[in-house]
C-alpha cells in the first residue's frame, strides 16, 4: 500500500485496515516459523505498510489536538 493510498482513507477506515494488517502480519509470522512461506519480503511489506498507517493516525491525532 503505497502513502498516497493510506492519505485518502477516512480514520476509521484507516484503523480497520490497521487491524486487518495486524492480523495479517501475525498469521504470515506463524506460518514462516512452522514451515518457510516462499517470499518472506511478505512480511516485511507487511510490517511497514502496519508501521505507515500508525504514522498517519499518529498525524490525525496530532492534528485534531493541534486545532482544539
């Protein structure tokens, strides 16, 4: 998912997402640990797509206390 992508969704959209990744991320985890999964770029993408959704809520927040 690319920044430009995760700009445009709503809020609540965005924290749906980041659940759906969260639980996406610790399936593909258990599964690389039981038996290899063939890319494990996976996981990587993964990990930054959950960590760049954190970083725009983290900004909508800081926002909305910013023009309180």
């Amino acid at each position: 998912m690319k920044q430009e992508d995760i700009r445009e969704l709503t809020t609540d959209e965005l924290r749906l997402r980041l659940a759906e990744e969260k639980t996406m991320y610790t399936k593909m985890k258990m599964n690389h640990a039981v038996s290899p999964i063939e890319n494990p770029m996976k996981i990587r993408s993964i990990r930054r797509g959950i960590a760049m959704i954190n970083t725009e809520l983290t900004k909508r927040v800081n926002a909305e206390k910013n023009n309180s």
